[in-house]
C-alpha cells in the first residue's frame, strides 16, 4: 500500500498566451469615426503639383481649381463571441470570465490591424525582390527616397512597419544604434524596439519603428514589411470605439462575453506607402 497520496495544486492566476492582444498600428494612421452610416469618407486635398505663373498675355493671372479626392471607407461590423456554461466556469482553473473578455478584445485588436496591413498591401508602389532580398540600411534608404520623390514629408508621421526578422538584420548594423541616426539608444533598458504586446514609439532616422508579429508573409521568403506616411491610410470606426459587453444567461446558464465594432479602411493616397518584399526565412 503506498504511503503517499500526492496533491495536484493549481495556480488560480491564468497566464496569458503568446498573442497579440493591443492594436499596434491604429495610432500610426488617419483615424476618424461616424456615429451614424456604412462609409466613411476622408478628403484628400492639395494643389495637385501646381506650379506658379506669371500673367498671361491679357494680363489676367491664370486661375486653376485646387485638387480635391475623396476617398470612401466601407464599413463592416466584425465581432468576437465567447460563450461558456455554468459548469465550465466553476469547474475550470482561473477566472473564465476575465478570460472570455480579454481574448475577445483581443480579436477584435487584431482585426484593425489586419484591415490597416490589408490596406498597405495594395500599395503599388515596391522594392525588393523575394528569396533574393534581405534587410539592410541601403534598403530601407531606398523607400526612404521613394517617399521623399513622392512629395512625401519627413514630419515625424513615417512608420517603419516590420517584420521581426526584418528587424533583426537592422539590429545587426552599426547605423541603427549610430548617434548619427537615433538620439535614444535602442538597446536602452526597456526600449528595444523588437514588438511588443502595446502600442510604443521607437524613433530611428526620424520613423516610428514598429516590429509586428502578423505580417504578411510572415517567416517565408516572401515577407512584407512597409515605409508609410499617416496620412497615406485611412481607418474608420464607429464613434463609440470598440463595444466590450459582458452578461449571463440565466435560463440557460451560461455566461458570454463579447467584443464589437463597426470598421474599415482605405488607401488615401498610394504615393505615400512603399512595400519592402525581402527574405525571412533564415529567421523563421
């Protein structure tokens, strides 16, 4: 007969999974809301590249219109429901509740920065060349000029949106610690811009570098990282923000949380985003 009878203990605290629970990119693009319709519509306006003139041969001096687009947000609900019995509640570990409502939030986290990356990948403008492509300070210049030859403004509003691995090989260049480029060392305590799970601003060259975990292409040959201006892309939402309702059914017995909001997005203006296509998959 054995002489023990072992206690299985468990922690009432619940560790949270390795996910992105924060959006990280809503800060780094035009953002508005509607309290009432399905589109959204943001105006882009400027002169359209016009030059001055002198007066004409009249003496009248020449009139032009200015350049006005408007650019139509469609708007989609998105939802996460997370419903769980009576029973499940009080027979599983940690709090089920704070659970349900906070990987509810989560998904819909997620899903605006899904629609913003969606938007930057139908940018047309592109440099790099899969499996061949990797990294480096001369590659990120490259879209830097690409902006700047745009008419793109270096105003503190550039994001350098990356993919781990991307970040990975600039860690390794003597440029991206360099006093030349960067006032605030990036291997400072906790300001290492590899990503993290809330939104942060690390400034290299005058960019906001953000290294994201759900980028497209992600640990293949054929990763997608961008060089974009805030005003090149447009997100909506519905005035009230993310709606994160919480209840129990007493009938049925079972409790529900659930996480709601009214979203889209669109490209503004095209000039002002550039993909980078390079190589992770030494990193992968």
């Amino acid at each position: 007969m054995a002489d023990t009878a072992y206690m299985t203990m468990y922690r009432a605290e619940f560790v949270k999974a390795f996910e992105q629970h924060e959006s990280l990119l809503r800060e780094t693009v035009t953002t508005d809301g509607t309290p009432k319709g399905n589109q959204f519509v943001f105006l882009v306006a400027g002169s359209g590249g016009a030059n001055a003139n002198t007066r004409g041969a009249n003496g009248m001096i020449p009139a032009r219109s200015d350049s006005l687009t408007q650019n139509t947000a469609v708007l989609q609900e998105w939802h996460d429901l997370v419903r769980k019995t009576g029973f499940n509640i009080f027979a599983s570990q940690g709090d089920q509740r704070a659970i349900m409502q906070m990987s509810s939030v989560a998904v819909l986290n997620r899903k605006i920065d899904s629609i913003i990356t969606t938007v930057l990948d139908a940018g047309t403008v592109s440099i790099g060349t899969a499996a061949q492509t990797l990294p480096n300070v001369a590659f990120v210049m490259n879209g830097l000029v690409k902006l700047q030859n745009a008419g793109v403004p270096w105003d503190g509003n550039i994001t350098l949106l990356c993919q781990p691995s991307f970040l990975a090989y600039l860690m390794q260049a003597t440029e991206f610690a360099s006093a030349k480029y960067v006032d605030l060392k990036p291997y400072a305590g906790d300001k290492v811009p590899a990503w993290r799970d809330k939104p942060r601003a690390y400034e290299w060259m005058g960019m906001t570098v953000i290294a994201h975990p759900n980028l497209t292409g992600r640990g293949t040959t054929s990763e997608y990282s961008y060089l974009y201006h805030k005003s090149a892309v447009g997100q909506a939402m519905d005035t009230g923000g993310l709606k994160t309702p919480i209840g129990y059914f007493e009938e049925q017995d079972y409790s529900w949380a659930r996480a709601s909001a009214f979203m889209g997005g669109k490209m503004l203006q095209n000039t002002g985003v550039v993909k980078l296509l390079h190589d992770g998959s030494a990193y992968a």
